[in-house]
C-alpha cells in the first residue's frame, strides 16, 4: 500500500489508463509538488450510473481518493463505505463537469466540499496501516475524522470505512444530515471555512504585538529575488458578516487598485491589470520613492477624499480628465515583498505591522496607512453605510498573500455595487449629443455579454457629453449582448429603436439596489468609468452565499416547528411529513419566483396522499404564517385570494399539511389578462411514455410554427406541462378560447395520436392537450411544486433536450429532486422570464379570430 500511494514511480498510471483526454473533459495526470505547505482535500459528487462522493486527500503530489457511495456523515455511529480507487491529480480536485457517456465514470460532477486537511500522525504509516486519522478544514465538514481499511485477502476491491471521531463537531443524523442540508456546490455557491461560519471551541486569536526590525524577523518571510510583476489578492464579495476571532476589519475604499513597484530605488504604479500608470501619477510615483526602500512590492487604493475625508468615486475619475493626479490620496495595506525578501507566506498582520511602520517612518501627505479595526463587523458595516462609504474588508489576521480571489478576505458592500461593461447607448432626449442612457451587460462563463439593464441617471451635461464623443468613436451596427433582441422595460420611457450599439470596451462603476428575478439591476445610478479595469474581466458578482437556514433538528425546520415530523405521508415509500417540509425548505429559492406575485391555492392532505384532500383558495381561517390575503376587489364577490412569498410561508403552509401548490396564469398586478399558456399532456390509459415524449414534441412543433417559444416542465405525475409566456394584453376568455383553437388544430391534424375533448373515456389510447387550465381562476400545480400521488413526485422544470432522457413525468420525487437541482448550473426557464411574446401573429396563421 504504502509503494502505491507514496514512492510508485507513476502513481497516476492507473487513473490515465482508465480515461481517453480527446474526449473526457477531466485533467490529464500530472504530478505536481505541494504548492504551499497545507495539504487539500476535495469531496466531490458525483452522479453517474447512481449517486456517490469522492473523497480525495492531497499527499505526495497526487489525491488519494475513496468512493463514498453515501457520502460523510457527522454522526460518530455512521460507519459509511468508502471504496479506495486509484490516486487522481491534484487539479481534479478544482474539476466540476460532465464526463461523456461511455467514458470511465460517465456523469456529472460538482465540487462539493473542499479545503485543507491534517494528518495526525505520519499519513504515510497511516496508509500502509490502513488506519488513517485526520482533521478536515473546509467549508462543510470539519472536526477529527477516521479512515480504516476493512479490506479482506482476495477482496476485488479495497473497501474502507469513513467516520467521524467524537469532538466538538459530532452530531447525531437525526438532527442534522451535512447532504441533505448543504446539497450544493461550493464552486456555484461559497460559504466560507465552516469553522469560522460556527466556531466550535475555538480559542479567540491573540493578536502579537509585532515590533519588526527588518523583514528577515517575520514568520514565513523568504529570501527571494523581487518578480517584476505581480498579481494581486482580491477579496471575495459576501452578504455573510465573519463569525468568530481573528478577523481585521478596513474601509473598502472608493477607488482604483494599486501596487507599486520599487527596485533599485526606481518605482513602477501598476493597476491590477499590470498597467503601467507611473507616468499618470508622477506625484504618488515620486511620493514612493522618498520612502527610501531598496526593493518592494505594495498593494492599495487611490483615492480622492471629499471636504470630509470620504472617497468620492468621481471626483477621482475628473482627478484624470483633469489631468490634476496631484489631488490623489495612495492607502497602503499589504507589503508582499520587502527588501530582498517574499512576505506572501508571512500572516496578514504581521505584514502590516512592518508596512505600518515604514508608512509612519517615511510616507509623506499623499501616503497613508490603511487603519484597520478589531471590531464587530455589524457596527462596523453599518456605521460604513451611515457614513456612505461604500463598505468594509473583512480580513484573516493569519492569512498569507495569493495572487487570486479567496475568501481570507471578505467584501461586504454597504450596498449593491459593481462594474458593467457598456454595449450601448441612447441619446437623451432633446440633444443628440448628450448620452441618455447606458446599457450595461457583463460577460458569462462562456464569454458572451449577457445584459443586465440600463442606467440614465448618475452625470451631468458635461459627463453626458463627454461619454457620448467616446462612445460614437467605438460604435458599431449590431448589438454585442447574447440574447433575444433588447426591449424598453414596461416601465421604461425608452423607445424601441433608439438603441445605438458600441463595442464593449468600456467599463462602468455603477451603484443599483437590487438584482431582480430576470436578471436586471433595479434603481441604477452611474458613478463613473473604471479605467483600471479591462473589460473581458467584468463578471456578474456572486456574494459569498449567506449560509442557508438552520438545519432541521429533531421536530424543527429553520424556525418552524414541525408537528407529527415522523407520521407517514406516503405509504408506498414511507415518506414522511417531516421529509416534505425539508423539501419546501430545501427548494424555496427556487420555487418562490414562480409563486410571489400571483394568486395560489393550495391542496392540504391532513392524512397524508391516501386520506382526504383539501383544495383552498382562500384562508378558511387556517390562518397559515406569512400567507397573505390580497384585495378582495381583485375578484368581486369572492372572498380574498392568497398569495405565497417568503420562504417562511412556504414552510409553514408545509407544516399545515399543504402538498401541493398551484398559481393563476395571472399575476396580481393585472388579474384580468393572462401572462402565460399551459398546455397539459394528460395521457389516456394505454399511452406508452415514449407518446407522451413525442406528444410535447409536436405541440412545441406547432408553437413554433405559430411563432412562439415555449418552455418545458414535468407535471410531477403521468405528463408534461407545455408552459408559453405572453405579454399580458388580452383577457382570459380570448388566451383560453386561442389555446382551445391550437389543441383542436393539432388535434385534428393528428387525431390518432390526440384528442381535443376531456373525460377518460374521451383519451384511451390518446393523449388530451388540456386548455382548460386558461381559463379564468384555473390554476396549474407551479414548479417544484410536489403531487399527493404514490411517490409523491416534483413539477420539475427541464430544458427541452432533457426530454429524450425523461423516465416519466415523475422523474424526480421530494425525496431526490434537492440533489438533481444540486447538479444544474442555470436556471432551465431562464429566458422564460423575459419573454413576454403577442398572439396577434400566431392568431392570424392559425386563423383565429378572437370573438
């Protein structure tokens, strides 16, 4: 064992022997020496022909990994399987993606957890013993853990057991499940080390008094000759306030990125690109220089500081076009390399003890020591937000210096902020030389220009003249961004048209108080170009996710109690109540975009599916929390509708025995005229899965010749749920009687294959494309919605390329939806939410005439 994992000429042999790299998307072997002392482990999971997790551990250059096909528990009594397979490279631990059918492994994988790990003990000895003790630091599992080898002679596999010792972190499985509660992956959605999230036992960081001499006296400093170049360290946006010691807290400041460049006495300023900005602040280069510093690296802001010592972000933009550089403030925070020495290795604080020294000793009244604060961060972010400032930096005391983005230093922003690449314009109204508006966009993964609104607001005559001569000089014919073509928001007073496309070259700062659910910024304001930023580098920002509610503890789900948590809902799976309300909880963010804003009813089973259900329009006095009653003139002579719009509401109505969920083809804010079609493919008896498949094919066929996209769901029973957005223009009685008109066309053109009548009788043997649901006050089971059926299956929305691979229209079940949402990278109906499309022409080619 111990040849295999440690002194194997080719450790690696075996993992590349089981996979063809011209097809499979996974890392090529390659051995590669430990790039800082800590070692990393990764667990990834990993659906191929059935769900498991690889559980990886960094040592002697590659991953030692075990299949663990029920994953980590932290419950000292679960002894779970892990099956020891062959060494893997230490980059697959960064790898998330799908492996090719018929390839080694066929499936999807996703990185969900990952960290460092110590050994107790030499892991070596460890391995070749069988009995293998270990601490893991990562953003889910942390805590003393145990691998033992229970392989026997002659076993064709190595089989070991993988469990948690008894500490701090044990916790009973009934009370808490680590993949039930966290599914996802920690590449799409960070949390941050779980150890500083929920410290457990951990003695408060002392904080050394660092007097420094010279930088030979720091803890990891190395003598090193200076790089001419360097990449900084970026701070990784979170909604989520550090929790435990050994944080610094520092002003986020207003500003451009810097790092100054010293050798031999001569001094380079470079942007985060590695711009050469020397020449353009020949007064903060001079500055530098008197410091006297034989050779460095520094790393800070320029700013401009108000009347009142506060960075205006604009006010350092005119700095430049005004050529009045000399106006310009340099915060130092971070001293990577000093005098002959590589610091990345040393703490956090003890760097800065020594750059703060050096600042006090010969900076001059441009040249300013960035103070940070042991404080709490609440106060601080808020006293930040009350002072306008733009937010504060979270940073490790202990964390060494890496030229990437980490989350040993946390952005958190007073309020929504971010760069955007400019793809067009409008000229403002009245003047065809001032811009109007900006439309914004940023760059996907896949380097497409996604947009995400438009600013007007934000400059002056001057500002607006001066962004529209840069602007014509880059202007172009067609639009940059991905897409369906860009149209005025309903609420915009932009015409369709005016629109005037430029290369997205351009980067704008711009301030917004919130993303909304189809991807746009609301409340905009512009605050200035960002000349230190290239364009290609622009992203969508994700904050460092909040960590998701308390997980369920015994009868308890977030902060809602669960009564009669262990009584059975299903008896054909033994599904309980309590595994329904966790699902609720589990989908909400989801779910809830397909629910807020439009009236719901509800189906309650107080007995589970096999007793009597209850379907509720109204509140019945059942008085469920966070449900909300809307205005009863919304439906004269009825009572008030319901509508559903927190997370907490989902999960209370849960707890009040609510299965199921269904929405009106309206919305609340225009209750008389429809936004979408549903198309319902109710199979007959004797309809074979395969015409059901076949059944939405022709009906999305139809809608296209008509003109109009639709968007694809399972019904989380025997069919499929054809759903097509529409402006809402017209009443019910017209969408119904023109979605009537399609299924009696189709119908017609097929009739052995369709029928156009409800009633069983009416379908054996074929399918009924039900349009009823269009009328008024009919409703459909929403999205994630669950079905009181055997089973108790999901409505799941699919890209229609799913389709082929469906088993049914219950595919997915409370039971194994969470996991198949863990593995799916974008929303399927993404662009279902912008899509608001008119019936005027696909009414006119079916030849319908609205009565």
């Amino acid at each position: 064992m111990a040849a295999r994992t440690a002194s194997s000429r080719d450790p690696l042999q075996r993992y590349s022997a089981k996979r063809n790299f011209a097809i499979t998307p996974e890392p090529e072997a390659a051995r590669v020496p430990a790039a800082t002392p800590a070692l990393s482990f990764v667990v990834q999971k990993h659906w191929a022909s059935r769900l498991h997790y690889d559980f990886r551990l960094e040592l002697d250059g590659v991953l030692l990994s075990w299949a663990v096909p029920k994953g980590p528990s932290f419950d000292p009594a679960e002894k779970r399987m892990a099956i020891h397979v062959e060494d893997h490279p230490v980059s697959y631990g960064g790898f998330e993606g799908t492996i090719p059918p018929r390839q080694y492994g066929a499936g999807t994988v996703i990185v969900w957890d990952r960290g460092t790990w110590e050994p107790v003990g030499d892991p070596r000895d460890g391995m070749a013993k069988g009995k293998l003790l270990f601490k893991l630091h990562g953003d889910k599992l942390a805590g003393l853990w145990e691998l033992v080898r229970i392989a026997k002679p002659g076993d064709k596999q190595e089989p070991w057991i993988l469990f948690k010792k008894r500490d701090a972190w044990a916790r009973p499985l009934a009370d808490y499940d680590v993949i039930a509660a966290l599914p996802d992956s920690v590449v799409d959605k960070p949390l941050g080390p779980v150890e500083q999230r929920e410290p457990r036992g951990v003695a408060p960081a002392s904080e050394p008094p660092w007097v420094v001499g010279s930088p030979a006296e720091l803890p990891g400093a190395v003598k090193a000759k200076l790089p001419s170049t360097l990449a900084p360290q970026l701070a990784l946006p979170s909604k989520k306030l550090p929790g435990g010691a050994g944080w610094s807290y520092e002003i986020k400041f207003d500003g451009y990125r810097l790092l100054a460049h010293v050798e031999h006495g001569e001094v380079k300023l470079m942007t985060r690109n590695g711009n050469d900005w020397t020449s353009k602040l020949k007064p903060l280069a001079d500055a530098v220089k008197a410091m006297g510093l034989k050779s460095a690296w520094l790393d800070g802001e320029i700013v401009v500081l108000d009347d009142d010592g506060k960075p205006v972000f604009n006010a350092l933009q005119n700095a430049f076009d005004s050529a009045r550089t000399g106006d310009i403030d340099y915060f130092l925070f971070d001293l990577p390399f000093h005098d002959g020495y590589d610091l990345r290795q040393t703490p956090l604080q003890a760097r800065r003890a020594l750059l703060k020294q050096l600042v006090e000793q010969h900076g001059g009244e441009h040249l300013r020591f960035s103070a940070d604060f042991v404080a709490d961060p609440a106060r601080m972010l808020e006293s930040a937000r009350a002072l306008g400032l733009e937010g504060i930096i979270a940073k490790r005391i202990d964390s060494p210096y890496v030229s990437r983005r980490t989350d040993t230093w946390l952005k958190l922003k007073a309020s929504e902020r971010q760069e955007f690449v400019i793809g067009g314009f409008v000229d403002r109204s009245g003047s065809k030389s001032e811009v109007g508006s900006l439309m914004l966009g940023y760059f996907d993964d896949d380097g497409a220009l996604q947009y995400a609104g438009n600013v007007g607001t934000g400059w002056d005559t001057k500002t607006g003249a001066a962004l529209h001569k840069r602007l014509v000089k880059i202007e172009v014919d067609a639009s940059p961004f991905a897409g369906p073509p860009i149209v005025p928001g309903r609420w915009s007073r932009r015409e369709s048209g005016g629109e005037r496309w430029v290369e997205p070259q351009l980067v704008a700062e711009v301030s917004f108080a919130e993303w909304t659910p189809d991807g746009h910024i609301r409340h905009p304001l512009y605050l200035g170009l960002r000349e230190d930023k290239a364009a290609r580098e622009v992203r969508r920002e994700s904050a460092l996710a909040t960590p998701p509610p308390a997980p369920a503890s015994g009868n308890k789900v977030g902060a809602v109690k669960v009564s009669n948590p262990e009584r059975v809902i299903d008896p054909s799976t033994g599904l309980k109540k309590l595994d329904l309300v966790r699902y609720y909880e589990s989908v909400a963010d989801w779910m809830l975009p397909h629910l807020i804003g439009r009236p719901v009813s509800l189906v309650r089973g107080p007995n589970g599916i096999t007793g009597q259900l209850f379907f509720q329009k109204h509140d019945d006095k059942l008085s469920i929390p966070g449900l909300r009653e809307l205005d009863a003139k919304l439906w004269p002579g009825h009572p008030p509708m319901l509508e559903l719009a927190t997370p907490d509401a989902l999960v209370s109505a849960a707890q009040m025995n609510v299965i199921e969920f269904h929405t009106w083809n309206s919305t609340k804010k225009n209750i008389g005229k429809p936004d979408r079609i549903v198309f319902d493919l109710d199979p007959g008896e004797g309809v074979s899965w395969a015409r059901v498949q076949e059944a939405a094919t022709l009906t999305r066929a139809l809608l296209t010749e008509l003109g109009l996209d639709a968007w694809l769901k399972t019904s989380g029973g025997k069919g499929l749920h054809v759903f097509v957005p529409i402006a809402p223009r017209l009443d019910a009685d017209t969408v119904k009687d023109f979605s009537q008109a399609v299924v009696q066309h189709i119908a017609k053109t097929i009739p052995s294959r369709f029928v156009a009548k409800s009633g069983a009788s009416n379908r054996v043997g074929k399918i009924f494309v039900d349009y009823l649901r269009n009328g008024h006050a009919a409703t459909t089971a929403a999205a994630f919605s669950a079905r009181a059926r055997p089973g108790i299956g999901v409505s799941m929305p699919i890209e229609w390329d799913q389709l082929g691979a469906l088993k049914s229209g219950a595919q997915w079940t409370i039971a194994t939806a969470r996991e198949h949402l863990s593995f799916v990278k974008s929303d399927p109906w993404a662009a279902y939410w912008t899509s608001k499309q008119t019936l005027a022409a696909p009414m006119k080619k079916l030849g319908f005439k609205p009565p």
